[in-house]
C-alpha cells in the first residue's frame, strides 16, 4: 500500500484500538487484566518494588501454590476439592491427558449404553421388548433382533477400532520421558508421571511436558531457547530467561534437589502471553512473568538442557486451557435425517392409530360374528384395537430405517477411506496422506460455505527465500548466464567456490555471481556485506555448521543469502562481530546496534571498521527509508521502480543503504545514545528520537526481494474455491502488512479489491447500530431497511482487520468493563432493576452489533484478521456460524488453530509440519493447503451426493416395503397380517437391499473428479441442500407409497379371482407373500440400478447378487429339511418352488415391476430434457470434454496488473529483535556452560569483551 | 540434489497410498445415461410387449370354462338351521341343481369358494402347531393354538388351533343326469389336489401301526364331527393329518374371498374327455355355517389353461398398461423432438 496507508497505522494509543499489539485471549479476567504489571525488563533491578506489587495482585488468588520438591504439599486438604459427592481430588491435575474412551472392562456396558442413548437404538429395543408380549406381537422376536444386533455389533467394532487408535496415541504422548528429580536424583520419568512441583531436566530438542518456571539453562544468564510453533504458529526462536537468584543458586543436581521455593501464582488460565506469580524462596520474595515460563508444547532449541519447576500439568497448562472444549460434531444431514425418523415415527403412530380404529371396527362389525376366530379371551372391540395399535406398530416398524444410522457410518467410513487413499492428496516430500480422522463428517465436506483459514504454514510454506536484489541500478534474479544474457533453460548458480554455502539457496542469476566474484562493482560487493553485517541474528556453530537463530524469517533469509553469496556472518560478541569476506574474515567493531520495531520499521548498526572508518548500516522498509534519504541519491528513482516491480510479484522488499559517520558526529551521538539508554522513564521513545537523528541523509544501495513462499498452487486454490461460491477468510496472528501483502500474492485480494479496515466499518457499523436503535423506537418499516447491504454493489471489496478492532467492534471489552465498574454495588430494588435492564439492552446492541458485523463481512469477497489470538479466531469462526447459519471450515497448522479447527464444522489440519496439535484436534488432515480444492471439490461434493442420493434411496425402500402391510391390512380384518414372510422382513433390510444402495453411496460419480475439478460452481447444490431436503424426503416418501400400492395390488388383482396352472392353491397367503416379496426386491434394486450414475462391476454384482441371494435364501428357507427341524420358525416350506414354477405369477411379478419402474425412467427423462441440472448438461458433453481434456492445460494467470501503489513492508515478526539481549550482554558476560554454543569459535574475543564490559 | 531424489524413489514411502483403480475411485465404468434413443426405443418395445401379452393373455383365459354355484342361498334352510350352534347334531342335506350349456372339456377342477371368511386375520393365521402336524410328540400348550388346545379333562386337541377347527366340513357328492332318467355318480378324485411339499413334507401322522392307535389319547376338535382318523376311512393315505382336504383347507388363503380345490374330475367313461354338456346336481351335506358372518359358499368347476383360472385381471391389465406406455413413448418423442429443435 502507498505511504499514507503505513503512517494510518500507528494510530494514537489512546483512543484507537492498536493494530500491533494482540488482544488477550481471555474474556473472563478483565479485572485481573487492570492490574497487570509494566513489563519487566530483564534487568532485575527494581525486582523489591514489584514484588510489592505482584503480593498485591497475588492476595486476590493465592490459591495456586506450587512447592518444589514437595510433592506430599500439593496433597494438603486445602488443595483439594469435591468432584463427586464426598469423593475429593487434587485439585492439580495430573499431567497424564486422557484421550481415550474405553477400557477393556467398561468397553462394553460404556458402549452398549452410548449406543442406546441414539433414539434409533432405543427405538428397537422398545420394540424388541413389545415383541416379547404374546399379545400384541405380530412379528416374531428376530425379526428385530437380528438386525438391532447387527447394528450394534459393527457400531461397537467401530468404536472400538477408534479407541484403540486414541490408545495409542495416548500411550505415545504420556510414556515420552524425561529427568526429574526423585530422591536427590535425576531420573528418567515418563511425562505422565510428572505432577505438580517436580523438578524436571529438558535436553535439546525436547518437548516440554507441562507449565514449567525456568530455573537455570547451560545457557549463560539461564537464558533458553524455545520454538513455540504449537503453540502460536510462529517458528522463530523465542528466549526465555531464569530468575537471577536461580540461574545461580541452581545448577547443580543436589542445589537443585534441595530447592524448595515456593511459588504462588494466578489460577490456570489460557492467556499464552501473560503469566504472573512469585517464587518465594529464603524468605525473599521474587516476581515471575511470562518470559521465565516454558509452556507445554514448547521445544527446547539451542539450549544443551535446562531446569525448571513445574506449575501447571495436564489439563491445567496453557495450552490445553486454550484448547477449546472438544465439540461432538454433527454434519447438516445427521439432524435433518433425524426429523426425518421423526417424521416417519410420527407417520408410523398416525398410520398405527388409523388401523387399530379400523380394526376396532370390523371387530365390531364382522369379528365379533366370526365364530372361526374364536380366541377365549373376551376382550371388547376397542380394546382388541388398541392391542392391534402395538401390532400394528411392530409391523410397520420398518418404515423407521433400523439399518439407516449403521449404514450411513459405514457410507461414512468408506468415504474415509477412498479420501485416506487418494494419491493426489499424498504429499511426497513429507510423506504425508490425507487422512480423515473423524469419520462422521464426510458429506459436510460438500456443504461449506466459509473457509477460514491460518496463514503461516497453512497458506504460506513459512520459509522465505531470498529472491531477487536490485544493486546500483541493476536487478539480479532473472534466469541469465555469466554475462549477463537472458537464458532459456537455467541453470542453477553453483556455489562451489564460497566454503560457507549451505547449499540450500536456488539461485538462477549466473551473473550476480560472477559480478560478486569479480568484484567489479562495489556497491555489489557492499550491499551483500550490508546483509552480512545489519542484523540481530545469533549464530550456533556448535555442530561444525553455521546455523542462525533469527528473530524473524525474513532477516533469516537475508543473512543466509548474504552467508551464501560470499558474506557469512560468522560470529558476534557484545560489541564485535566477525564476517567472512569472500573468504577473508574480519571483525568489526559494533557501535551500536539500532534495533527494529513495528513504529520505526527498519534497522542499523553503526560499525567501526578495522581502518577505524565508522558507518551506519541501515534497512528497513521503504517508505521510511525513502524519508530519510539524502537529497542527492542518483539511484532514488530507479530503485523506486525496481521496488514496484518486486512488490507486483508479491515478494517482500527491504531498502538497503548506509552512511559514513565522521567521529566527532559520532562522538556526539553517542553521547545522546548513553543518555538516552539509561532513562528511566520513556527510555524507548528517547532512544527511538536519537536513533532518528542520526538515521538521516542516508545514501541508498539498493533493495532486496523476499519471497514468502506459499504453498504450491494456493492461488489456483483459492480462485477454485471463490468459484464455488465458498468463501474464505484468512485469520492470522501476523501483522496487518503481512497478512495483506500475502493477501495479494494468493489473489485474494487483487488491485480491483477496494480494502476496508477496522476504521473504515467501524463507522459503518456505528451508523447502522444508531439508524436500528432508532427505528426500534420508531418501528418504521425496520425488516427492509435493516438488511440493505452495507455497500453499493459493484466493486469487488475485502476486509482487513485486526484483532483490536474486533474487540472494539463486538464490544468484547471497554463497554462491558466499563459497565462493570459502574454497576459494582446496586443498592435499591430499582438500581437492581435497572442493572438487568441495562444489561439486557447492552446484550442486545452485543448482538446486534456482531449481527450487523457478520453481514457486513460477508458482503465483502474476502476478509483478512489479522493479529488475532487462538480464541478470536475461534470467536470469528462462531460468528459467522451463528449469525450466518452456515457451514463452516477451518484450516491451520499451528496449536494457535485448535480452537478454531474444533468450533467450526470442520477442521483441518496441514500435517507434516512440526507441531501436532492442530492435526491431532482436527477432522481432516493433510500436507498441503492446495489439496483442500481436492477435499471439497471431489471428496466433499461425492460424499455429499453419495450420502443424499443413499438418503432418498433408503427412505424410498423401506416404505415400498413397508406399505405394503398397510394396503393389506385393508383386506385381512386390519389385524396387523404381515403381507410377506417373518424371514423376508428380517432379511430385507440386511440383505436383500441393502449392499447395492451401500455400493451407490460408496462409489457413486455423477462426473468424474476432473470435470468436479473443472466445473467448480457444481459444488454450489450442495451448499444449497438441493439434493437432500424436505422436499426430496416427501418426493421418495410419495415415490415408496407409489411402489408399494403397485407391489400389493397387482398381485391382490391377480389372486383375486384364481391362479395356479394346475389348480391347485389357488390363492394361497404364502404364495401372495412371495409374489409380493419378489416384486419388490425386482423393483427395488432395479430402481437403485437406474439411480446408480457410475456403473461398475461391483454395482452390477451387488444388483443381481441381491437378487440372486433373495431366491438362494428363499429357496433354502423353503426347502424340506428345514422345516422338519424347526417346524415353527420356517413354515413357507414349499412355497417358493411351487409359486415361481407359474408363469402366470412371473407375468405378476414383471408386470409389478415394469409399472413400479417406467414412469420414473420416464419423468427422469423428462426432468433431463426440460430442465436438466448443471451436472446433468456436464454429463451429456461427457465425451466432449474427455477429448478436451487431452489438449487441456490449466491456464495460468500469467496476466498481471502494470504498476501498482502496493508495497510490501517490512515484515519482520512480532517480536523485536535481538538487540536488546546482544547489546546487554547478558548472555555474554560471565560463564560456566559451553560459551560457544551461543558466540562461535572466538572464544578470545569474547573474553576481551567480556573484560572491556 | 539429483542423489537424494533418486534415493527417494528407490524406497517405496511408507505411507504413500496405493495406486489401485478401486482405491483411487477409477474403477471401470459405465456411466448410465438416459439417452432419447435408448429411452423411447425401450419404452416402444416393451409397450408393444405388454400389449401382446395383454391380449394373448385374454385370449387364453377366453378358453377356460368357469361355472359357479352359489349354494349358500339355494340351501337357505340348512343355512338358518346352522345359524344356532345348538343344532350341529342335526344332519341337514340340500341338493342344488346346474346345467351345463356346454361340455367342459380337460381337466375340471371342482372348489368350494368361501367369501368373507377371513383366513388371513392374524389371529387365525398363527393358530396351529406345525410340529403336532409332523407327527411330533409335542406340547401344543405352548403353540399359538390357544384356545384350541386341550379340553378341559387334559386331553390334547389333534390337530389343534383355530385353522383345523373351523374346518370346512361340507360334503358335495355330483351327479350327472344324461337323461331324465339315468343318474351317474360322477366320478371324483380327492388324492393328490395338494402340493407334493404339503402332503410329503408338511403333514405326518404320529408313528403307529394304525391310526386309530396313533392318535390315541386326543380328541377331535370341537367342531369336528369326527376324530381327524376318520376322515378318510377308505384310504389311508389320506387319512389323518395327511387328508387331503384337511392339508388344503390348513394352506390359509390369502384374502377373505378364496376357493379350494375340492375335488378333481376323473377322467375316465363318459367323463374321459371331460364334463359332458346336461344336467348335473349337487348333493351336499350341509355342516359349514356361514351366514353368521354374512359369508357366502360357493362350489366352482372350472378347467384350466397355462395362466391358471379365468381371471383376466392380468390380461387387461397388461394391454392397458401397454397402450399407456406406448402412449407414454409418444408424448416423449414428441416433446423430446419439440425440445431439440429449440
């Protein structure tokens, strides 16, 4: 963005909300929040007068004492707290985390009773139990039990496969070990067997277990190391530091064992940012922060061990406090199908009720005077009726699907798999397959309508790499050969000559190097030792190979390059620091060191060279190089124009340029510097004044460009989604200038998008919020006013904004402390009264207000929040779900993504990445972002399709099947007479009917994933709930009634009067029921073959395989041999081979099914003549596109913008750099440990500092 | 560079998926489209199919010869007298005459048809015990029998439950008068008008050496005028459970209006190439009371063909459901024509 847009951003503190700094997570402690501490600097020095203050914030909640070494302390009666009844527990948890469900001896009542809380399950066990009294029951008992026993066998295999897998896991996470102390001793323990108070050792690498206080480090001053990747995204180091009195105290195993400091401090809590307590120890008490804190998830880096105590375990550290509540999910389907068995339960009563008063009345009737159905009860008409209500309920139970819900898991399952499996959704490099982890959410997958999604790691690759410089009017980092000409086939620059090259760095410009190596140009050489010299980077050199530690990726990537291209910065002290140049090494004196800040967005050092020559070194973003440019600078508009260029390509540029300084200007500087670095008061803003000063007429060498590398295709990715109407939000807890900037490089923002911030909708909102208060009072026409958009339509409009401004906007915080304060002590009836008055109204306008937001947001083709903590995120993701009533997803990577990845509808996690937090509470994982379009697009809007057309197949079948008992009933006294066998209607269900309908709603494909891929807006039925509604419902609902009138009265027409070839049996009931049972089976599974779009092998297999196994078990329940053994149970002995030897039955039964089929084939055809859908017009050009295809390559969107006013800026990390820590020395001064860990292999120059310090 | 993905390809990922045409959803197949040719052709030929049906069907059933003689009404007095329950004693003989216009020729089936006799009602349905009619040993006290069960002095009922109680029970003898003067006994057969699985499969008498002995220790169902070992005392292939009319009549019907093959013609004499044209009686002892439920009795002689009976439900309704579907095809073409020029 242009300069105004940068200056917009340092807002005056006061009144508006800060882009820059990021909200706390927590909403709940405001209060607590008031009295938070200045920040503690790490001089110790005014350690007496906070210890005072921190004793004041401690009183309020003491109540979390932690003592080292003393485990039977934390077991006092006062610790503990009542969990059930009078049972008492610790209250500090263990730091075992449960994941699991089950244990081998409550697996099975723990199962058996979750699955009889689904009303389904109960369903059939009520009706197991009406069948067992021999008054009413019409079917015998296994009609029910066999499939009810089915169900529950493979939903308890499932759920047991699942356990099992979470067992695992927890096995894995709670046996990791490492040292704590137990009798004076070091001693590897399993991390599930840490509690409160333990001390524990943590060696390179490691995670950390639980909530611990740093104690000492091998590091100098205790200092340590961490990557906080699970925990908030970012992968750059962080440094931690001890109290001093324990870097001292406490180094040695035995100091360590007799430790026994006490600490008190806050409850647990979920602010990842803030932590206060006190450490009292030898009667002296001691403030702690956060920065003498380690959170679980944390890794130990560049820190040989350290110690610590721990504070919070388990459930009780930061990070699982963060972690949200772990939410059943429940796809759109799962609930409109169970007002669908609602609707057919109330169905099934209405139809119920209906017989038993018919039945009453033909008792009445006829009945009565049927001497032949004398039965010895003399019970009276209505109450024969309402014994034949529960019969009649148990025969038409199968109108409510038993197999519905199993079936649908096993669908789901599937589905689980085919995504498991696919091969394009494998990530290579990692090795990393997609994997559904929650199996239960598949056809979701083809209703989302909000993507929100994380940006480092997610959208980005978070590695940035050095990609082009523009040098003395020159731009390098085109393919070209050694003389400079453009070339066709690059090649890859060698780096053989520079020893310090890492190898790492892909570079095309063969004449850059060739310039360097010549040395033909100064400034070429200049600029690249700039890099080299301007920096707060640390190195490690421990292992033989130079690594840095970087406080931010992008200064990483410079000195790397700098590393690369002949200028490696070998090593620092406080004030030195020793750079190779193309092969010569040379130190330099540090003068100073100009750190970088988000205000001032740039950086120097001011070097002595050994010629005792003094400059400043400077870089920093351009607007506020450009500034403080001198005058006369030839390169000034050239480099402009390189820095447009880079800006259109989406990389991130930085100027560079320096200054000589004459000694006595320096002298005089420097007196102004000391002044101002130790001033107590303001010392930032001093130091930021004199840095000003001398910060000027600088003279520019050039600018670099630094890609932030996104994920391959992400931009492809993101256009596929926006056409399929899904819309995404990118939620970060970067800086505003960096979220927008890789908002353009992955086109969700373009130079068309108008881009509104905070400010700008704050207003809007404002309006609105005054304009629906007013009319509330006025009631005016409010419905059509309230909803007019926010916008004039038209232009293409994204929302940047930050997490302050959300705050602002949604009232999370002022009004309601505000209020608070206020309203602390009612003391009449009526203040109490207006207190809940006021409080509604405040909820109200809340509500409104984040109602008007949600709207607002959603008009704009893409948002961007940006410096948001974990629980905004997830505060968004609810917004939207709330007030939008729409799917939602989220996607991250980081442990900062979990609460969102668990609030929306879906999460996924990006895999592969270090940390495992999100993977672990997500839905969906994968490697990359890109395969998402794979995710939705193909999986989502199969399942989706699968899932619907399985849906109105199966409401379809069942009462087809069902109905028919209804129809007969008419004819045979309504007393509940099956229309076919007991072992058919236990069968139909499990067997007859029910693999093809499985085989549809796992392989189905209307059009094959290419064309899914191609056609983007077919995705858009299933965020409409075209396919599956209420509608469809009654449409198979109507179909099934359709069936089965035909199914029964064909045959009744045909029986009526006579059959049989020979005469015999003319109209028999056993021989109607098998016509009967076969017209169905032929009807319904040819219908599932007209409704199958995807015929393969295996559908055709499951049709006639159905079919056949109808007859097979027919004819073997009909055989002889059975029958002889269990006279009861199979009675149809015979029936089948005499039936089905007529023709004229077959000519029934054929009939039957021709009527049942034609008129669907022909409204099909109808429906795909006159109105046919998107995928129908797709999947008549089939073959159109087939051979397309082959000529068909993606295009790219090569096209781009001219010239744009977007600048990318300087982005470094939230953090300041390292100045602070290099420039005090800290971590130089004194030491034990080994020093080069931290400084390098000058170990003599360290100690000259170390002296002259 | 070049070393490391050489080496990557070299070891098979681990967790690298399968590439399979069923795993990776690229199963061959045939995508089912509902084109205008393969729809209207199909619709034509199979309504042209039906239609032919249809009418063969008709034309066959036009061969069977069907007459039915509603006895209920003609024997109104033993109807009324079998009203009261008390009566049952009381033989009651009713003669119904008929006279064929035409000869019957082939195979004439004699039923008796019931009508608003319910055989499907539930509670009839379930009453019998399957395994006392395989001859078994059994305690039918725990069968769906109930209440037809055991008397009250203990002895067991055989066979037991509603069905074989409410037995139909009628005898009809036919006589065939050639001139005003000759009467001939029309020769019938009871053996073999049920399926071969009821008679060899489904019924057996206790194992005994004689009847009489085998079902020694039971009594006849309350409505039965005899004990089930006499119900055919000249044969004993057809006595007992095994009866052929009792084995037809425990075949429930599937609708309240049914008949049962009673009788077949045999064919031999006068009666070789069927029932000759010309006078006929019935002469039925009249047991069976039907007018209590406002049912109705019937005896049918029919021949039959191929498709059975004459019925021509079948027949009609494949010609109509044939003209339809042909009309069906054209109402399609023409929009399908209409449609494609736009």
């Amino acid at each position: 963005m242009n300069s105004e847009r940068d200056s917009e951003t340092t807002f005056d503190e006061d009144s508006q909300p800060n882009d820059e700094v990021m909200p706390y997570s927590d909403d709940e402690t405001e209060d607590e929040l008031d009295t938070q501490q200045p920040a503690i600097e790490p001089e110790q020095n005014r350690i007496n007068r906070e210890s005072e203050e921190s004793r004041e914030t401690m009183r309020r909640d003491s109540g979390w004492q932690v003592k080292a070494n003393d485990r039977s302390f934390h077991e006092q009666p006062q610790f503990q707290k009542t969990t059930f009844l009078c049972v008492k527990k610790s209250k500090y948890a263990e730091n075992a985390i449960k994941t699991y469900k089950y244990n081998p001896i409550t697996f099975l009542p723990l199962n058996l009773f979750e699955q009889f809380k689904r009303a389904a399950n109960f369903y059939f066990l009520i009706l197991l139990i009406l069948q067992t009294i021999p008054q009413i029951t019409t079917l015998s008992w296994y009609t029910t039990l066999v499939p009810l026993l089915l169900v529950l066998v493979i939903t308890a295999i499932k759920d047991l496969v699942d356990d099992i897998a979470r067992h695992w896991m927890y096995n894995e996470i709670n046996n990791r070990t490492c040292d704590v102390i137990k009798d004076g001793r070091f001693k590897a323990t399993k991390w599930k067997d840490i509690k409160v108070g333990d001390i524990i050792r943590l060696k390179k690498n490691n995670f950390v277990p639980a909530d611990i206080l740093l104690l000492s480090s091998s590091e100098p001053n205790s200092l340590c190391y961490v990557e906080t990747a699970e925990l908030d995204g970012e992968t750059n180091l962080k440094f931690k530091m001890s109290l001093e009195v324990t870097d001292r105290y406490l180094q040695e195993e035995n100091a360590m064992a007799e430790f026994d400091g006490l600490i008190e401090c806050e409850e647990p809590n979920n602010r990842l940012d803030k932590f206060t307590g006190t450490l009292l120890w030898r009667n002296v008490r001691y403030p702690l922060d956060a920065d003498k804190i380690l959170l679980r998830g944390c890794k130990i880096r560049n820190t040989d061990f350290c110690h610590g105590v721990v504070i919070f375990a388990g459930a009780d550290t930061k990070i699982m406090k963060n972690s949200g509540k772990t939410r059943f999910k429940r796809t759109k389907i799962d609930s409109l199908m169970n007002y669908m068995v609602y609707t057919i339960f109330v169905f099934l009563i209405l139809l119920s009720a209906g017989l038993a008063i018919g039945h009453t009345y033909w008792e009445q009737q006829i009945g009565n005077s049927s001497w032949y159905l004398y039965d010895g009860q003399d019970y009276s008409p209505p109450y024969r009726g309402f014994l034949n209500f529960w019969g009649c309920i148990i025969v038409l139970n199968t109108m409510v699907p038993i197999s519905l819900y199993v079936s649908v898991e096993v669908i789901r399952l599937g589905q689980s798999y085919f995504i498991n499996w696919d091969l394009q959704m494998y990530y290579a490099e990692k090795d990393t397959a997609a994997k559904a982890r929650t199996t239960t959410l598949n056809e979701q997958l083809g209703q989302i309508h909000y993507i929100f999604s994380d940006k480092t790691g997610t959208l980005t690759q978070n590695i940035m790499t050095f990609k082009k410089c523009f040098i003395n009017g020159e731009t390098y980092g085109e393919y070209r050969d050694r003389r400079g000409q453009p070339q066709n086939n690059p090649e890859e620059a060698d780096f053989s000559w520079n020893m310090y090259a890492d190898g790492k760095l892909t570079f095309y410009d063969q004449y850059l190097i060739e310039q360097i190596r010549l040395g033909n140009e100064p400034e070429v050489r200049q600029f690249f030792f700039l890099l080299a010299i301007c920096h707060t980077v640390m190195v490690d050199a421990s292992e033989g190979d130079l690594s840095y530690q970087a406080a931010s990726p992008d200064e990483g990537a410079l000195v790397t390059a700098a590393r690369n291209f002949g200028f490696a910065f070998l090593s620092r002290t406080q004030n030195t620091i020793t750079i190779s140049e193309m092969g010569i090494e040379r130190t330099y004196d540090v003068l100073a060191i100009l750190d970088f800040n988000s205000d001032r967005k740039r950086m120097s050092v001011v070097v002595r060279d050994p010629n005792g020559n003094i400059r400043l070194y400077c870089k920093g973003a351009d607007t506020v190089i450009y500034e403080r440019l001198h005058p006369r600078n030839p390169r000034r508009q050239d480099t402009q124009e390189a820095l447009d260029t880079f800006a259109v390509e989406t990389l991130r540029t930085l100027c560079l340029c320096y200054k000589d300084i004459s000694h006595d200007e320096y002298k005089a500087w420097n007196k102004k510097f000391m002044a101002a670095s130790v001033a107590s008061s303001n010392r930032d803003e001093a130091l930021d004044k004199v840095y000003e000063e001398i910060e000027k007429n600088l003279i520019l060498l050039g600018a670099t460009a630094i890609e932030d590398k996104l994920q391959d295709g992400v931009p492809e990715t993101i256009s596929k989604l926006a056409k399929a109407d899904i819309k995404i939000w990118v939620l970060t807890g970067d800086k505003k200038e960096t979220a927008e900037n890789i908002g353009f490089s992955c086109e969700l923002l373009t130079d068309e998008t108008t881009i509104c911030y905070g400010e700008d909708i704050s207003a809007l909102l404002q309006t609105r919020l005054e304009n629906q208060k007013n009319r509330i009072g006025s009631n005016v026409n409010s419905s059509q006013r309230a909803n007019e958009p926010f916008f004039q339509s038209g232009r293409n409009r994204a929302l940047i904004i930050t997490g302050s401004w959300l705050n602002e906007i949604l009232l999370e915080k002022k009004k309601k402390k505000k209020k608070l304060l206020k309203l602390k002590f009612p003391k009449t009836a009526e203040e109490k009264q207006n207190r809940v008055q006021n409080k509604r109204r405040a909820e109200a306008m809340k509500e409104q207000q984040q109602k008007n937001f949600v709207d607002l947001a959603c008009e704009c083709s893409s948002v961007i929040c940006c410096r948001v903590t974990p629980k905004q995120k997830a505060m968004v993701v609810e917004l939207v779900k709330k007030y939008k009533k729409a799917i939602t997803l989220a996607i991250g990577d980081g442990a900062n993504d979990v609460n969102m990845i668990k609030t929306a509808h879906i999460g996924v996690g990006i895999s592969g990445q270090e940390g495992m937090q999100a993977v672990m509470s997500s839905d969906y994982s994968f490697g990359q972002f890109r395969y998402l379009q794979r995710l939705l697009l193909v999986h989502g809007r199969w399942s989706y399709i699968r899932m619907c057309k399985f849906l109105r197949y199966f409401f379809y079948k069942n009462f087809a099947f069902t109905l028919v008992h209804f129809w007969y009933s008419f004819f045979n006294g309504y007393s509940s007479q099956t229309a076919y066998e007991d072992w058919f209607i236990t069968l139909y269900n499990v067997l007859y009917s029910s693999l093809p309908v499985l085989l549809v709603g796992l392989l189905d494909q209307d059009v094959s994933d290419k064309l899914s891929l191609r056609f983007p807006s077919l995705y858009v039925s299933g965020q409409k709930d075209l396919l599956f509604n209420y509608k469809k419902f009654f449409v198979s609902l109507i179909h099934g009634v359709i069936t089965s009138l035909i199914i029964f009265f064909i045959p009744y027409g045909a029986y009526l009067q006579t059959m049989g070839q020979d005469g015999e049996a003319p109209s028999d009931y056993q021989s109607f029921a098998v016509t009967a049972a076969s017209s169905l089976i032929f009807a319904v599974n040819f219908q599932m073959g007209l409704d199958t779009s995807y015929w393969t092998f295996v559908n055709a297999f499951s049709i006639f395989g159905s079919i056949a196994l109808y007859f097979g078990i027919m004819f073997d329940i009909h055989s002889a041999g059975i029958h002889v053994l269990f006279p009861s149970a199979f009675q149809f002995t015979g029936t089948a081979p005499n039936a089905l030897r007529q023709p004229y039955l077959w000519l029934t039964i054929i009939l039957s099914v021709a009527v049942c089929l034609l008129p669907v084939v022909a409204l099909n055809f109808l429906t795909m003549t006159i109105w046919p859908s998107e995928s129908n017009k797709i999947q008549k050009n089939r073959k159109k596109y087939k051979a397309e295809e082959e000529q068909w390559k993606r295009r790219r969107s090569v096209f781009r913008r001219g010239i744009s006013g977007r600048r990318s800026a300087y982005a470094f990390s939230h953090q300041r750099g390292y100045a602070d820590l290099i420039a005090s020395g800290r971590n130089i001064r004194r030491r034990r440990a080994p020093l080069d860990a931290v400084l390098g292999h000058n170990m003599s120059e360290v100690r000259e500092a170390g002296e002259t310090s | 560079m070049t070393n490391k993905s050489s080496k990557r390809t070299q070891q098979h990922p681990s967790r690298c998926p399968d590439n399979s045409a069923f795993k990776q959803q690229r199963l061959p197949a045939s995508e089912l489209e509902l084109t205008a040719p393969a729809v209207l052709s199909s619709f034509f030929i199979i309504g042209l199919v039906c239609l032919a049906v249809g009418i063969c069907l008709i034309l066959t059933v036009l061969r069977v010869q069907e007459i039915q003689i509603n006895y209920s009404d003609i024997c109104s007095n033993c109807s009324k007298l079998r009203e009261n329950a008390s009566n049952w004693k009381t033989e009651c003989h009713c003669t119904a005459n008929f006279t064929l216009e035409l000869s019957m020729e082939g195979d004439v089936l004699m039923y008796y048809g019931l009508q608003n006799f319910f055989q499907n009602h539930r509670r009839y349905v379930i009453s019998r015990s399957n395994a006392q009619l395989l001859g078994k040993d059994v305690n039918i006290e725990n069968s769906n029998c109930e209440p037809f069960t055991i008397y009250p002095n203990g002895t067991p009922m055989a066979p037991c439950g509603a069905i074989a109680n409410s037995m139909f029970n009628d005898t009809i003898h036919l006589s065939y008068y050639p001139n005003s003067t000759t009467v001939i006994q029309v020769p019938l057969l009871k053996r073999g008008n049920s399926w071969w699985t009821d008679k060899n499969v489904k019924f057996f008498n206790p194992p005994s050496h004689n009847l009489s002995s085998a079902f020694a220790g039971s009594a006849r169902p309350p409505y039965w005028e005899k004990p089930v070992y006499l119900l055919d005392e000249e044969d004993d292939e057809n006595n007992g459970y095994k009866n052929d009319d009792f084995i037809i009549w425990m075949r429930v019907s599937a609708f309240a209006t049914f008949k049962n093959l009673y009788r077949r013609l045999s064919r031999i004499n006068e009666f070789a190439d069927g029932l000759p044209a010309g006078n006929y009686s019935l002469h039925i002892s009249y047991n069976f009371p039907v007018t209590k439920f406002r049912g109705k009795k019937q005896v049918v002689f029919s021949t039959v063909v191929w498709s059975g009976g004459r019925n021509f439900f079948l027949g009609i309704a494949y010609t109509i459901s044939g003209a339809v579907i042909l009309l069906a095809g054209f109402i399609l073409m023409a929009l399908h024509l209409k449609l494609r020029k736009k």
